[in-house]
C-alpha cells in the first residue's frame, strides 16, 4: 500500500510549509484543490507561485470543483504536477478526461461517499486511479464512514480495475481494514499534515498494516 500526504489548506505559507515537511519522507504530495462550489472551503489561490518552492515532491492535484477544466488551466505551467483526480460528480467528464491526457498527467476520477460505481464505469479503461471518499469531502478530520468500505470491496473485485484509492480520515486506526480490502493508495489527511512528528507518525502507519 502507498501512503500519500493529502495537504488541505487555503494559506500558500502553510502550503509551503507542509511541502517542506513532507518531502523528506515522500516522493509525492496530493493537493487538495477547493474552489467554494463544490465543497464549501477554498484552497489557497496563489498557484502560480508553486514553482518557486525549492522541492523534490511531485504533485498529485485533488480537485473538489465544479469546472475541472477551467481550474486545471490555472495549473498548467505547474511542473512538478503528475496526476490529476477529479470528481465523478463534475460537468463534462469526457472533456476533462481528454485535458488531462494532452497535458500527459495521469487521470483519476472521485466518488463521494453517495456517489455509485456504477456513475463512472464507463470511464473505467481510462482511468489510472479511483478514489473513493470515505468523508464528505473539503474538511480534514470528518469521521469515517464505514458504508463506503462495501463499494471499495466491490470495486477491489474487478478485472482489469485502475488502481484503487480512499481518501477521508485515514489514520493509524482505519488504515489496516482498508488494506484487508485491497486498497493500494491511501491519502492522510490531518493524521500527517497535523502531526508534530510526521516520521513518527508515518512510522504509526505503516506499522498498522505490516502484520
């Protein structure tokens, strides 16, 4: 299983800052990326300075908005973007999808937690990665939600299946189960990015699923 840091926040300093905690430990960070439609909270709107931070990170960016293609061309000149999720529930998936694949990002699409497999299946053979809500998305430190756990099972199943994904209060406590069910990515949230000691707490993780 992957353990990828989801970095949540409107203040670019913050974002800075976290991008500097994490990229001693990770080759990877998802950017939660909120424009105050789609979930209530934005994110930080200073974009185009992301190429001044100094980082080995590369960047996986989560976009919680109505229009994917109208924000992603805001992230275009970003060079350290390599993937890009977005939400089954935006406008015009086929459109994104084709974005995305010009840019030569690989491509996600999310379910939240309401949302049904059966809403993106025919997207399926082009897809790198599905990522299943186990919050309701734009807040760090919702409770999870255990019904998700039957539809990553079921997704987990298929032949063929792009890599599977869970992002929403994953921590020491939740991370074994969703292992058991064969999830391959996970994204902390709060547990890494609120930690006084993220290798202590990376530590924690991985020690939940090693036995």
């Amino acid at each position: 299983m992957q353990i990828i840091p989801s970095v949540l926040t409107s203040s670019f300093t913050d974002f800075e800052r976290q991008v500097h905690r994490m990229e001693i430990l990770f080759p990877f960070i998802q950017i939660d990326v909120m424009d105050g439609k789609f979930v209530p909270n934005t994110s930080f709107s200073e974009i185009e300075k992301v190429n001044s931070i100094d980082t080995t990170l590369q960047f996986e960016l989560h976009l919680m908005v109505d229009d994917p293609v109208a924000e992603l061309r805001k992230w275009q000149p970003i060079d350290k973007v390599f993937r890009v999720l977005f939400p089954a529930e935006a406008k015009d998936s086929r459109r994104t999808i084709s974005f995305i694949r010009k840019e030569g990002w690989e491509i996600g699409m999310v379910l939240n937690p309401e949302t049904p497999l059966s809403m993106i299946e025919k997207f399926l053979p082009s897809l790198n990665v599905v990522q299943f809500m186990t919050v309701h998305p734009g807040r760090q430190g919702s409770p999870f939600l255990p019904e998700v756990e039957d539809k990553i099972r079921a997704f987990t199943l298929l032949k063929n299946r792009p890599l599977c994904a869970v992002d929403g209060a994953v921590n020491k406590q939740t991370i074994r189960g969703l292992a058991e069910i064969g999830v391959d990515i996970v994204y902390p949230g709060s547990a890494l990015c609120g930690a006084k000691d993220v290798k202590a707490a990376l530590k924690e993780l991985q020690e939940a699923i090693a036995y």
